[in-house]
C-alpha cells in the first residue's frame, strides 16, 4: 500500500511541475508508474536498445550520453523533479544511440510507453500532460543547442550556473566539461576566473 500512496505522490509531483490533472487522472498515472533503483554508476538506459518508457527522477542525478570517435559525451543532466528519456528512441520505438546512466544512487519511476498510449486514449487530461512533457524537453534541448552554438565557454558556464546550479554542486567535472563543450582544462580556466 506504501508504494501506491508514493506513486500517487509522484503523480502529483509530475501534475504539479508540468500540467494540472484532475485526482481521476493523478491516479490514472499513478497506476502505471513503475519504480525503479539504481545505484551510483548502474545504466538506466542502454544503448542499442528501444527506450520504452520517461524515468521521472525521485531521487539522484543521472545523465545522458553517447559516444562519439570513442569519447564519452554527456548531453543531458536530470535530478530530483525532471523527466529523462531518449526522446526519438521513444517517440519512434527504434533504437537509441545514446544512453543513460545514474551519477548517484537514484529512484526513478518509468512512465511506460505502451500503458502511457493506452491511457492517453482515454484520457485527455493525460494527453495534455504528456505534450506538455514534450514541449519542456524539446526546448530545454534547443536551449541548449543554441548556448552551444551562440555562446563563449564562460557564457555557457554562467548560464548553467544560473539555472541549474545542482549540476554544478553534484556532477562530476569531466561531465559537466563535456557537457558544456569544453576540456577539462577549459573549464578549470573558466571556473577559476570566476572565483575572485
């Protein structure tokens, strides 16, 4: 019974950051979450594979990323309160080139694809949420396209200071080097010009 009441509490927590649902459909999602633990280092999401499902992030930090001539290279942050997925893994049912891996122990809790279609069938509510989801990923990604392709190495490590300063505090460097674009070194120039 524990583990519905937190799901229903999650539910809440999505309606509550991304759409208002009425407490019909808070418990409509509800049902279908599906918690899940992963600890510090463990893949959530493999690459190669079709992604079935949006993790909502109770607890921990995780972060996408992929591979390219055989460097790591970090694309995405999410912590508590966000919603990490491969976007055209799971709008297309095709395999993903990217992956997803948990920096500290974390809780997740999957919105699996095929409920998720089956509920936004019936519910409307439920569509609207998950187009809101959309929108917020598919302009937190161009936000971040753009700072890459407009913005100086300092700029772009302002701009993640300002608005989410929990990576700064809890992701590794190398991660957030990578993710900013930058080497390592680079981003220890550009943080210790900062700190008068």
């Amino acid at each position: 019974m524990a583990l519905l009441d937190n799901r229903r509490d999650v539910a809440r927590e999505i309606a509550r950051i991304y759409c208002t649902l009425s407490p019909m459909a808070v418990h409509a999602l509800a049902n279908i979450l599906v918690p899940m633990k992963f600890q510090k280092g463990e893949i959530v999401f493999p690459e190669g594979e079709v992604c079935q499902a949006m993790y909502y992030v109770e607890k921990g930090m995780v972060r996408q990323f992929y591979y390219k001539n055989k460097k790591d290279v970090t694309e995405h942050f999410s912590y508590e309160g966000r919603i990490v997925f491969c976007i055209e893994s799971f709008l297309k049912q095709e395999p993903s080139r990217l992956m997803v891996e948990a920096l500290e122990n974390s809780v997740l809790y999957a919105i699996p694809y095929e409920p998720l279609q089956v509920l936004m069938a019936q519910n409307s509510e439920v569509q609207t949420l998950y187009r809101k989801i959309l929108e917020h990923a598919l302009i937190s990604s161009q936000e971040h396209a753009d700072s890459q392709r407009f913005e100086s190495s300092a700029e772009r490590y302002d701009r993640l200071c300002r608005t989410k300063p929990e990576i700064i505090l809890r992701a590794p460097m190398v991660h957030i080097a990578s993710f900013l674009q930058m080497t390592p070194e680079t981003l220890s120039r550009v943080r210790s010009s900062k700190d008068f």
